[in-house]
C-alpha cells in the first residue's frame, strides 16, 4: 500500500498484482470540481483496490470527503458529506463496458497510464446533485418590498400571490 500517491497509474498493472492506494488528494488540484464550489479546502480521502475476478480487472474503494457547496435556494453555504463506494470495472471497448456486472460502471482505459486525479474527480462530478439545497426549507421569500401583500395568519406569514391583482381584475373588470 502507498502512502504517498503518484500521479499516474497503470490499472491494469496495478489489477494484476492485487494492488491498493490509500491517501488524499487535495481539492484544490481538482481543477474542474473547485468550480462548482464555494470553499476549495480540504482533502479528499481515497482508498483502492485493484483486482481480478476471473477476466474483470476491477477497481474497488472509497471516497471520503466534505464539498462546501453554494444552496441553489438561499445561496448560502451548504456542506455535502460524501462517503461513496467505488466498483469500477476496467475496459478497453464499448462491448466489454456491456458486458460489465450490473453493480459495476465502466472504466474505459485506451492508454497504459491515467491520471489519479482526473478518476477521483471524475467520481466526485458524477455524485454532486444538479441543484444542490438544504435539506431544510432555506428559502426565504424577499418581502421587504411586499410588506404591504404579506399578512399574518394563526402566528404564520402568508404571502399574495402577485397574480391576485389579475385574479381581481378579470372578476370586477378595473383594479
């Protein structure tokens, strides 16, 4: 097991001799994942193993690490705990990704070596949601403008909607 990881890996090689690779990357080196975030500090644990199962050369693992992300609601910060197993199943064609178990995803490897940083970036893109949020309801209507449409029911705010003038004018003909 390494410690240090390198930043190249030929995981074909490293299936045949049952290697593994344990360490942290830093998220400021994943260059199209700091995009989408709003705080690029912290390390990304990993965690590999590379086998055979018969002929499937796999990848199996884990990937630690906290995502501070921007709400999509409120445009707060939002922290994304991600604890996700990796099963990846090593290809070299499109025919043998489909041939690949259900609980296994492709990797297509065209070339010997490939970056370590693009294959943990890579799965940190695809586990981020489109349109990150609170669990909690965060969105707050701004009102400071319709103070005058908001009222106070049973100790709850309710708020007009701002097609009830429509509603009006279509009933009575004028506003």
């Amino acid at each position: 097991m390494l410690n240090r990881l390198p930043e190249y890996i030929d995981p074909l090689q490293l299936a045949d001799k049952r290697g593994s690779l344990k360490g942290q990357i830093s998220l400021n080196s994943l260059d199209r994942l700091k995009e989408g975030l709003s705080n690029d500090e912290g390390c990304v644990d990993i965690e590999l193993f590379f086998g055979r199962e018969g002929r499937l050369a796999k990848i199996e693992g884990q990937i630690k690490t906290i995502l501070s992300l921007e709400c999509q609601n409120c445009l707060q910060a939002l922290e994304l705990s991600v604890d996700s197993v990796v099963k990846l199943g090593i290809v070299s064609s499109i025919d043998e990704a489909n041939r690949l178990p259900d609980d296994y995803e492709p990797l297509l490897v065209e070339q010997e070596n490939i970056s370590l940083k693009t294959l943990i970036e890579d799965e940190l893109l695809l586990i981020l949601p489109a349109f990150p949020k609170h669990e909690h309801n965060c969105f707050i209507p701004y009102s400071d403008n319709n103070k005058s449409d908001s009222s106070l029911v049973g100790g709850q705010s309710t708020i007009k909607s701002p097609f009830s003038i429509l509603a009006k004018l279509k009933t009575s003909g004028d506003l």
